[in-house]
C-alpha cells in the first residue's frame, strides 16, 4: 500500500467541513408562530446543508420548534423539547436549502419562559 494513502481520505474530509462549515448565531424566539431568520441564505450557486439544530428552553411546557424556508409551510426539521430542557436534533445527511432559500425557525410555544435556536451545518 503506498504511503499516505489510507490517511487522505479523512484528511480531504476534514478540510472540506472546515473550509464550508456553516453555523447560525443563537436566535431567541420571543412570540410563538412567528418567523426568525436562521442565519443567511446560501449564496447563489451553493447549497446549504443544516446538521445539527440545538434548542434549549426555560419554557414551562413543552415546546415543538420546526426549521423550513421562509414562507413555505413544509417543515424541514422539527424538534420535540420537553419543558425546561435542551434539545439537540442532528443528521449526518442533513436537510439542504438550495442557494437563496432563506432558512427561518418557529415555535409553536414560547409562554412563561426563554427559548434560543442554533443551527450548524456545510455550505457547498
């Protein structure tokens, strides 16, 4: 086996994460059913993919937060978070927003307590 060649593999991929690594900052959902940006857009010619959502609230009931595109009514990802708790949804395949869909999140409860939304995930 010539020299190097198992470790390029793990390499390449190590560099394309790190060269198109995408995050959210944390967004703070303050009324319920309502839109919130989710980080930008991808740019055009590129697609975003969204990993990892991580929720966490201090609401006293329990709270369904779902991520699609602006104005549409197709949730891309929706994430079960018990009162209180945090939450983290992820998926090695992710769910791709093609270049100028804007990603946005919403929750269906945000009464008696805060709630903050952060995503992470490759624009390429």
């Amino acid at each position: 086996m010539p020299s190097g060649s198992g470790s390029s593999v793990g390499s390449n991929s190590g560099r394309f994460t790190h060269d198109h690594n995408w995050s959210a900052d944390e967004t703070q959902i303050i009324l319920a059913n309502t839109e919130y940006n989710l980080g930008s857009p991808p740019v055009a010619g590129k697609t975003l993919c969204i990993t990892e959502v991580s929720v966490r609230t201090t609401t006293p009931g329990d709270v369904v937060v779902t991520v699609r595109v602006a104005g549409e009514t197709v949730a891309k990802i929706t994430v079960n978070v018990l009162a209180g708790s945090t939450a983290v949804w992820s998926s090695i395949d992710g769910r791709r927003f093609e270049a100028t869909e804007q990603p946005v999140v919403l929750s269906d409860n945000v009464a008696g307590g805060t709630l903050y939304v952060s995503a992470s995930g490759l624009e390429a």
